[in-house]
C-alpha cells in the first residue's frame, strides 16, 4: 500500500510538471504577423525585437512589450486656422503619410508617436505658411509640401520613423477674402481682354495700313509704266509728225505748193464737216477764216485745171526724154501731185502718217495769204 500510494503520488506531480511545462511552451511560442514587429521585455527592461513569425519567449520572466506597426501609415492632420505673412486667415488641412523603421526607437524614444506626429505637423504647417504670402500660398503648394516633410522628417528621425509624404489638401480663405479675390480676378480677365483687343485693332490696322502701302506701289508702279508708255506714244507721234514736215517740206522744195495748198484745205474742210455734224452742236459759227476758205477754192479749181493741162505735156515730155536718151539738156522737173483730168476728182488725202493735224493748222495762213497775193 505504501508503495501504491508512492507511486501515484509521483504520477500526479508528472502530471502537474507536465501541464506547466507545457502551459510555458505554449505562453512562450509567439506568433507575430507579417507588417509588425514586438519588441520583448525581461523585468520592464526592452531586451529585443520579434520580427513578423515564429518566436519564443521566455514566459517566466519576458513577454511582449509594444507590438508596433511597420507599415506606411496615413495621418489625418485635424484642420486649423493659420495667419499668413500678409495677414490674412485661412484655413489648413493636411495628411502626413509615416513609416516606422525601427520598433525600438518607436516604442522607447516616443510615448505616443501618432500625437506626437500630429503636433509636429501642425506647427511646421503654422510656420511654413506664416513665412509665405497668400498667393504663393495657393499658387505653390508643392514647395510647401517640400518643406514640411524635410522639416518633419528630420524631427521624427530620432524617433525611429520617417515621413515618406505631406500633402495640404485644402486651403480655405474666409468668404470676404474669397469675394475681393474674384473681384480681382474679373478685373484681371478684363484687363486681359482690354489688351488682347487693342493688340488685335494694332494688329489689324498695321495690315491695313500694309495693304494700302502695296496697293500705292501697285499704283505707282502701273502710272508709271503707263506714263512710260504714254511718253513712247508721244516720242513716236512727234517722230511721225517730224517724219511728215520733212516730207511737206520736201514738197515744197520741189515746187508743190498747190498740192499742199489743196491739201490744207480739203482737211480745213473735212473739219468744219466733222464738227458741224458733231451731235452736241446745234449751232455752227463758222470762223473768220471761212472767207479766205472761199478764195482757197477757186485756187483749188485753177489748180485742177493745171493739172489737167500737165498731165498731157507731162506724158510728151517723158516720150522725148526717152528718145534724147542722157544728152545735154537737163529734163523738166516732175512735181508731186498726181495727173489727173479735168473731170478727175480731186485726189486723195494723205495717210495719217505723211501729216498730223496740228501741222495744217500752223501752216493754214500761208494759202490764204498766196490766194490774196
């Protein structure tokens, strides 16, 4: 009996020892997830880090001190009322984006590292606007942004955490403000559509003024071409006039006075006709030289019947000088006119080429003066 009651009494202390051996084992395996880190304590005092998985412990004098996060974390930072450097007020709102790099200093260094980030960033906020106008405020937010984490991120290195990204979200000036800033914002687009629209008139009147310029070249240079022309035409006219005188002259000298007496007046003739049939006139005044017209003709009628006279000796004269052959007696001169009879009609005018009209009548005195002689 001793024996028996001995033995079960070793068996129960088995038993117990192995309950609590196996309670401890179980106390002491730890399973830590993965984006976490648990730091271990022995008596209050950190003695090391369990990274994400299987870990032991010793249950009897550790255990599990802060279980910290290790992943990036978004930060609300709570609005705020922030004065400018030009004194006006507005209203911030921003979100801070961390990450803890090392669980220690996270859970040692800080008591609390999420307050701690939020008062941290709300004072580099406060600093860096109030350092800043309110234009630039709004006009450059990512510079402000820049500066906040480089300020931030060197405060939180101490504490085992880096911030990866701040971003304002919202910056909000009061209503009366918003009011004088879309005032001015009309005024400017109104300044900007006065300038546009006088750059546009300059513009338009320099192209018009262009295209009148090049249109008085066109201009000039068509007068002048046509002034060119028009000297041309009178060089060649005056050479056609010239050409005639000579050839009146010519006709002179050989003895023509009657052909061309008969010529200026068969033209003064031919415009007296022109003019009396001209269908503004109504009324015909005929000039004071109309009576040394009426002489002119009775010449003309002698002068056909000379003609009608010469033409017979003309063709006798011509046979006898074919038949003296080149002797000495010098053959009479032949004049200019063309023989006709006596019932022959007067002969032609000439070509417009032979006289132009100014010449008869700076030579329309000189028959009127021979018919009076």
């Amino acid at each position: 009996m001793p024996i028996d009651a001995y033995l079960n009494g070793t068996n129960i202390a088995l038993v117990i020892l192995a309950v609590v051996i196996g309670v401890l084992v179980v106390k002491g395996i730890k399973i830590v997830p993965q984006g976490e880190e648990w730091t271990v304590e022995r008596f209050g005092r950190y003695v090391r880090t369990l990274p994400p998985g299987l870990g032991l412990i010793n249950p009897l004098f550790s255990r599990v001190g802060r279980r910290i996060n290790m992943m990036e974390t978004v930060l609300d930072i709570p609005e705020q009322d922030v004065i400018t450097r030009d004194n006006a007020s507005v209203k911030v709102d921003a979100i801070v984006f961390y990450q803890v790099v090392d669980a220690r200093r996270a859970a040692y260094e800080v008591r609390d590292l999420e307050r701690a980030l939020v008062n941290l960033a709300l004072t580099n906020i406060r600093s860096v606007l109030g350092s800043t106008d309110l234009d630039e405020a709004l006009s450059s937010r990512d510079e402000m942004n820049r500066k906040i984490l480089h300020t931030m991120d060197e405060a939180t290195d101490p504490w085992g955490t880096k911030i990866t990204r701040v971003e304002i979200r919202d910056i909000s000036p009061p209503q009366d403000l918003v009011d004088a800033m879309a005032a001015q914002m009309k005024a400017e687009r109104e300044k900007r559509a006065a300038i546009l629209e006088a750059q546009g008139y300059r513009q338009s009147q320099i192209e018009r003024a262009e295209g009148d310029k090049q249109s008085k070249i066109l201009q000039a240079e068509g007068d002048l071409e046509a002034a060119r022309r028009e000297a041309e035409a009178r060089e060649r006219l005056a050479l056609a006039e010239a050409n005639a005188t000579d050839s009146v002259a010519a006709a002179i000298n050989r003895g023509g006075h009657d052909a061309v007496n008969y010529f200026v007046a068969l033209k003064y003739t031919e415009a007296l006709s022109d003019f009396a049939q001209s269908p503004n006139q109504k009324t015909v005044f005929l000039p004071l030289e109309a009576t040394s017209l009426l002489g002119s003709i009775g010449g003309i009628r002698e002068l056909l019947k000379e003609l009608g006279s010469n033409s017979g000796s003309d063709g006798g004269g011509v046979a006898g000088g074919q038949a003296s052959g080149t002797g000495g007696s010098r053959p009479a001169p032949r004049r200019s006119v063309p023989s006709a009879g006596p019932s022959a009609a007067p002969p032609a005018a000439p070509s417009a080429t032979a006289v132009s009209p100014p010449a008869p009548r700076r030579q329309a005195s000189r028959p009127d003066e021979e018919g009076r002689r």
